[in-house]
C-alpha cells in the first residue's frame, strides 16, 4: 500500500473515530449537562415554595379584611352590590330600571361574573355611581358604559339610561 493510501485511510479512520466519539460520549455529557441545568433550575423554584406559602397566605388575610371591610362576607356579591346600588341611587335621584342576573364563565379555576344593569337619573350621578363601584367598593371593573338618551312619549320629556356592565373575579 502507497504511503498516500495510508494517509487518506489514517485520516478517514480518524474522522470516525471523532464522530463515534462524539455520538457515545460527548453527546450524552451535553444531554446530562443540559438535564443538570434543569433540576437546579427546578430546585431553586422548589426552595422559593416556603416564601411563596407565606406570602400566599398574607394575600388571602389582605382579602378577607377587604371582603369584611366592603361587608361581602356574609352575603353574595350580587347582593351585596345591589344594595350598594340601590343605596346609592336613593341619595342621588337615579333609578335602577334593570338587573340582569350575572353571566358567569370558568377558566382555569377562575370564575368571571359579568354583571349588567340599567341606571336611569343624571350623567354626573351615573358617572359618580359608577366611580364608587370601581374605586372604593372592589366589586369589579366596568368594561362597558353605554349611555341611551330616551323619550317617554306620554310626558313628552327626555331622560337618560346607562347601561353598565361590571367584570369580577372570583
């Protein structure tokens, strides 16, 4: 066999053994490497769980001194925000036409009420209701206000209604 023969064979011979190298050993070091990287990964999140209980469980007394504080505990949310409503719409000429029974949908372990009811009365007093509802009561997020101006063809006269509809979470 020529010298040059032997070189090219060396070579190949050599390029083989690289590639069985690298598909019994080197390749399987970078799976375990990578599988490595996980489980650590894995781990802190696991050593994190005693801070995430704790501060699980400060949310839920923040939320059971709000459910107090705005006085659902006792009754349900509907109720609840019927009342405040309709005490509302006593103090300030407005009037409740309407209120739909809520429209409930479950995600993932969470259930969505959607609330609608009807206001009729002035713009700033549905405005003003509306701002009580979002910013100091917590019942939920208005995601829609639409205002109609209607007339009542026996008195010839125009009034205002407001649709609202409210989002919780629970």
């Amino acid at each position: 066999m020529a010298q040059k023969t032997k070189n090219i064979l060396l070579i190949l011979g050599f390029i083989l053994i690289i590639i069985l190298a690298y598909k019994y050993a080197i390749a399987n070091t970078l799976q375990l490497k990578n599988d490595y990287k996980t489980l650590q990964q894995e781990a802190l999140v696991f050593d994190k769980m005693p801070l995430q209980l704790s501060s699980m469980k400060q949310k839920e007394k923040y939320y059971d001194s709000l459910l107090t504080k705005y006085k659902l505990g006792e009754s349900s949310m509907q109720n609840s925000m019927l009342n405040t409503i309709n005490s509302f719409a006593d103090d300030n000429q407005l009037k409740v036409v309407d209120f739909i029974e809520p429209h409930s949908i479950k995600q993932n372990d969470l259930t969505i009420n959607t609330y609608q009811f009807t206001l009729e009365g002035n713009y700033n007093a549905i405005l003003s209701l509306v701002y009580q509802l979002e910013q100091h009561t917590k019942f939920g997020e208005v995601i829609n206000l639409n205002f109609k101006k209607q007339k009542n063809h026996k008195t010839g006269k125009h009034y205002l209604q407001a649709n609202v509809l409210l989002r919780s979470f629970g």
